[in-house]
C-alpha cells in the first residue's frame, strides 16, 4: 500500500535490510551459478558520480556521448575491429534483439528467417516474438557445438543472418566461428556472434595460451556482436554491448526522437532513457584496468576451472558434461534434482541447466569456496 507520510532514511535502510536479509550476495561466495559478479570498486564509485547522466537525451550530456563513442571503440578494438559502431545498452539480450533487428531491417525478405544453435541464449526467443522473425535451429555436434553443416542446409531464400555462440550460457561452449564466417561468406548473409559472456574472456585466453577459435571481428564474415561488460568486465548491471561491423547496420536500427531537451536526435537502442553512468563506468574499467589487468583476472578464473573440473572427477557419481572451454564447470550427478535442490538448501545459489549443474568461475569466486562445496557435494552425493 501507498503510505501516506514517509519513513525516515533509517527506518527505510533497517526495513531494507530485512527484506534483502534472504538475498544471497556475491562476497558471500555462495553464488555459484551467475554469469553476473560483484561490481569493481572503481565502477561503483564511477556509478555514484555519474549516476544522473541520460544518454537517451544525449544532447544534455555531450561528453557522456563521447565517452560513449569511446567505449564503444576500445571493446570494437578488443574484438578486432578498428572502427565500430554501437552502443552500451541494457545487456545481451538487448544487444541480441538489436542484432536481429538490423538484419531484418536490411533484409529484403516477407518471412525472414534467422538460423541459430540449440544452444542459443533465450534473448532470441524474444527477438523472434518481437520481430516476426522465424527462428530455424541448427542441431549441436558431439561436443555441444552447433552443426555447421546443418546451418548451410538449412540456408533458404528467406534466411536473413546467421548466429554463433562465443560462450554458450550452459556449458561455456565457443561454436566454429571460423566455418560460419566462411559460410555467411559464400551465401552472403550477415554472421552475429553472440560473446555476451565470451567477448571478456576468450581475447584474454587466447593470449593466455588457451586454444580457443577466433570469434570476433577479424573474420570477415562476423558483422555484429554481443559483448557483456556487466560480466567479466565487472561493471554494474546493467552494461551490455553491440558492437556492429558497419554503420548501415546501426543506421537501420535508428528512429527519430525529435522532443528531448536536448534536440532532436536518432536512438538505435531499445529503451529511451539509458543509464549513461553505466557507458561511463565500462569507459572507466577498460580505461582503470586495461588489456593486462584483464588478462590477469581471466588467468585466475580460467585456472580455477581446470582444478575444479579436475576435483569434480575424484567424486564417485560425478561426471563433467564436457571439458571447459572457458570459466563455465557443467557436471552432472544420478538424482540431479534431489542434489541440487539439497545444495540450495545448504546456501548454494546454483543453477541446474538442461541436465547439469553450472559453476562459473566469476572474479568473486575463490578457491575456498569451491572447497566448501565440493565437501557439501560429495557428503550429499555418499550420503
């Protein structure tokens, strides 16, 4: 109910504090299951500052914009693009639906259709429904990557782009990127890779040592891209990012809005008014850590992937779905819904995926912490 006359700020902070008591948190180490991390330090406090600015209305925050631009032109860098054109928007499943978009807008077909993995982020389901946009899906190989001789033979007339995953959400999978590329080539279609999770980790593994295929925009056939910086970049929900080869492509996704404050102005993104402390605090991270501050924080999450993958098959009843490929553990178990629903009861915020159990290696998780379940995993299992 509406109250009639106000709180103070401590009675709301200690109501506050109850109601959140239920929430499990980051630094507690208990979550397990979440592509999402507690936010750097610096971001927070970049947040805080700039937590008025409206880059919806950019014309009133001129240099927010710029900063903007300039985010956008350090991740398009990342990906292997000199020059690229977006925005900071909401998170992959806005930077997905934006991609489709572009494709259908460019596209000169009355059923368009949009080719995809199995292993596809949910965001497309949504695209599909928003869009009319037919999606047709391509089955997964062995190892959980897609068919990408599947994908051609389900090319037609009305296809209007192709999807690959650099991260599935499940199992950390990072499809043939290259042999798409090749593909959208030859049938000239345009290739979005979806690196919602990927994009802050593979550049870095790769570098690493890591035997991981290129995904990002040195293969000519790859024309957009999702990258999350509200993941592995350890900004503040929500920062995602869509990164688009071209500006024709951005260009289509465009409309008019003639009456903000600060002039009229063409926005590309779903929502209107968008966070521009969010763009300012990916700016400030990239900027705060740079190529190498990065690199060493997928080091430490890629390195606890392979100990814990490797501490999961000294469990009687444990099996790993496949060998990670980047910071993502998927295992499964014989009752894997009587296990998971024990774990949660412990205090585990996991998630039970199509099968398995997900752990991902986020910068708030630690060794000990893995331990800790890894004791609670076995005495539930031997029990």
């Amino acid at each position: 109910m509406f109250p009639r006359k106000g709180a103070s700020e401590e009675e709301v902070l200690a109501e506050l504090e109850e109601k959140t008591a239920e929430d499990l948190t980051f630094d507690s180490g208990r979550i397990l299951g979440s592509m999402c991390t507690y936010p750097h330090p610096f971001a927070r406090k970049v947040i805080s500052l700039y937590i008025d600015r409206n880059l919806g209305d950019p014309g009133l925050h001129v240099g927010s914009q710029k900063i903007e631009e300039e985010a956008i032109q350090m991740l398009s860098n990342l990906l292997g693009l000199e020059k690229g054109y977006g925005n900071i928007v909401s998170g992959g499943t806005e930077a997905n639906i934006l991609a489709v978009r572009a494709f259908r807008n460019l596209a000169d077909v009355e059923k368009p259709e949009l080719i995809l993995p199995r292993s596809a982020h949910f965001s497309f389901l949504k695209a599909s429904e928003m869009l009319s946009v037919k999606l047709v899906w391509a089955e997964l190989k062995e190892d959980y990557s897609v068919d990408v001789n599947d994908v051609e033979r389900k090319i037609t007339d009305n296809t209007i782009g192709i999807v690959g995953i650099a991260g599935t959400t499940g199992l950390g999978v990072v499809d043939d990127i290259p042999a798409l590329s090749d593909l959208a080539i030859d049938y000239g279609l345009p290739l979005h890779v979806d690196a919602a999770f990927g994009g802050f980790v593979i550049p870095f593994a790769k570098e690493l040592g890591y035997d991981l295929p290129d995904f990002d925009f040195r293969l000519k056939g790859v024309q957009s891209i999702t990258i999350d910086p509200h993941k592995m970049g350890m900004v503040p929900i929500p920062a995602g990012g869509i990164i688009f080869r071209k500006k024709k492509f951005l260009e289509a996704i465009s409309v008019p809005a003639p009456y903000l404050a600060g002039g009229k102005v063409w926005q590309a993104t779903i929502t209107g008014t968008r966070p521009g402390a969010n763009a300012l605090a990916v700016w400030a991270m990239i900027k705060h850590l740079g190529f190498e501050g990065y690199k060493e924080v997928v080091k430490g999450a890629m390195e606890l992937s392979r100990w814990f993958a490797g501490e999961l098959k000294k469990i009687p009843g444990v099996y790993l779905i496949r060998e990670p490929m980047l910071n993502i553990v998927s295992f499964g178990t014989t009752n894997l819904e009587e296990v998971e629903e024990k774990l949660k009861r412990r205090g585990w915020g996991i998630s039970a995926h199509r099968g398995y159990i997900r752990i991902v290696m986020m910068p708030h998780v630690r060794r000990e912490h893995l331990e800790e379940f890894l004791r609670d995993l076995q005495e539930i299992i031997t029990r």
